[in-house]
C-alpha cells in the first residue's frame, strides 16, 4: 500500500501539508479558528437557504394540492444557493431585526468576519465583536453567535408559517364536521 496520494502527499496528512504549503504562517490552532468561522457563516447560511426555501414554496403555485413539483422545487432551491450572502439576507435581515435585533447584526459581523478572513485579512487581524480570532473566548463567542442567529431564524420561520398552520387545522376540523370550506 501506497504511504503517498496519487499527487505525493502523504496519506491521512493531505489537508495538513497543503495548509502548510498555502500559509506557513497559520498554526493549528488558527485553522481550527478559521474552521470554526466558516462553520459557523455556514450555519447561519443554511438557515438563511431554508428560511428563504420554505417561505417561498409555502404559497407556490402547485398543479395539485398533492403532488408539488420537484422540478420547481429543485430550481427553486438552486436559484436560492446561487444567490450572493448579502442579497439573500437583505431579504430576511428586515424580519429578524424587528423581533431580534442583536442577533440580526450578528450576522452581518458574522459574515464581515468571513468576508476579513478570506478577502484579505490575515488570521492575526481578523477580529469578531472587538475580539481576537486567536483567543478562545472569541472562537466560542462566534460559534455561540451562530447557533443564536440559527435559532432566531427558526423562530422566524415559525411565525411565517403559524397563519398556515392554523388553516391547516381548521381545514381539517371541517372536513371532519363535514362542512364546506368556503
């Protein structure tokens, strides 16, 4: 068995000799900082991507009631991940900042600090909310931002679909007495 990969790499090491190969300069502990960053924009990302997602599909048109169309769907969500980080926010950033204001600013130091990281600062520099990215606290405090905005998003979509589920119900109750729906 071969101890290299096809390009010469030693195997098990492959993203440890290119990180050295692309920043001598970033510890283990910055990429596992940087790691973290990343993760945590993703996160907030992701639930940006399914907010917009659900809302849209919620109230679109369908041939029958049954059966939505994956097609559209599958476009539908395409189009939504294509889309630019600020355009996709700036659609839902209205709705978080009128319920959760803190967490709605999060999210732009989130992605500023992602936006320093990857255009341009250096890991050294990069800072989140007045704090290093090398210090502990601050890694936590970026992670804990993220599973905040996360869940703030999570809220939002239950008060987006809260009106739809209650005429879900009701719905279903008149069936049930069978009585006609309009």
């Amino acid at each position: 068995m071969a101890e290299e990969t096809a390009a010469g790499f030693p195997k098990g090491r492959v993203a440890e000799t290119l990180r050295k190969i692309l920043s001598q300069d970033l510890t283990p502990h910055g990429t596992e900082a940087v790691t973290v960053c990343l993760l945590s924009h993703l996160l907030v990302e992701r639930e940006i991507n399914k907010l917009l997602f659900n809302w849209l599909k919620l109230d679109a048109p369908r041939k029958s009631e049954a059966a939505p169309s994956d097609a559209a769907e599958e476009a539908l969500w395409k189009s939504i991940v294509k889309m630019a980080f600020a355009q996709k926010y700036a659609l839902v950033e209205p709705h978080l900042k009128l319920f959760f204001p803190k967490e709605a600013s999060d999210v732009w130091k989130l992605n500023d600090l992602r936006n320093d990281i990857f255009h341009g600062r250096a890991v050294e520099d990069a800072k989140f909310d007045g704090g290093s990215i090398k210090d502990e606290a601050t890694v936590e405090k970026i992670f804990l931002s993220a599973q905040h905005v996360a869940m703030r998003f999570a809220e939002i979509w239950e008060l987006v679909d809260s009106p739809h589920a209650i005429a879900e119900k009701w719905k279903k109750r008149l069936e049930e007495l069978k009585e006609p729906l309009l």
